[in-house]
C-alpha cells in the first residue's frame, strides 16, 4: 500500500493504482480524524447540534465549533448536510 497525495493507494495486478477500500460508512479521510473528531464527526451525522453535542460530550460549545471545521476540512466537505 502506497500514500499517493495524502489518501492511500494499492497497487494493482498490472501495476496500476486503485484507491484502498474505505471502511464501511467512513469517507474518504475518516482515518485522519483524531478520536474525538470522530465522536463530534459521528453526532454531527446524526444530526445533533453544537449545543447538544457539547452536552452529550461535556465538553463547551465553543470546543465544538473548533472541532467541526477541522474536520469538515479533513474530510472535503462543505457543509453540515
């Protein structure tokens, strides 16, 4: 297995490259994420708030919204939805 551009690549058969199977229901950069950007990640995707999340983590909401954008940019996406 090969890092190509930071993501992980294989190589194939013939010698070409293929991008590694991500785990089932993890994106693309998932694997950068850092245990607690997974457990905020993992709220956000079920839809939780900032202020829920924070209570659900006991951590401030400010912590929160240090911990979206980080991972929104690990990630590649754009938005919450």
């Amino acid at each position: 297995m090969l890092r190509h551009g930071g993501e992980q690549v294989e190589q194939g058969e013939r010698g070409g490259r293929r991008r590694a199977r991500h785990k089932a229901g993890l994106p693309p950069g998932a694997d950068r994420l850092t245990p607690r950007e997974a457990e905020v990640w993992r709220l956000v995707a079920r839809g939780l708030s900032n202020t829920e999340i924070a209570a659900d983590l006991f951590v401030g909401e400010a912590t929160v919204k240090t911990h979206v954008p980080r991972i929104m940019a690990k990630l590649g996406a754009r938005d919450r939805i």
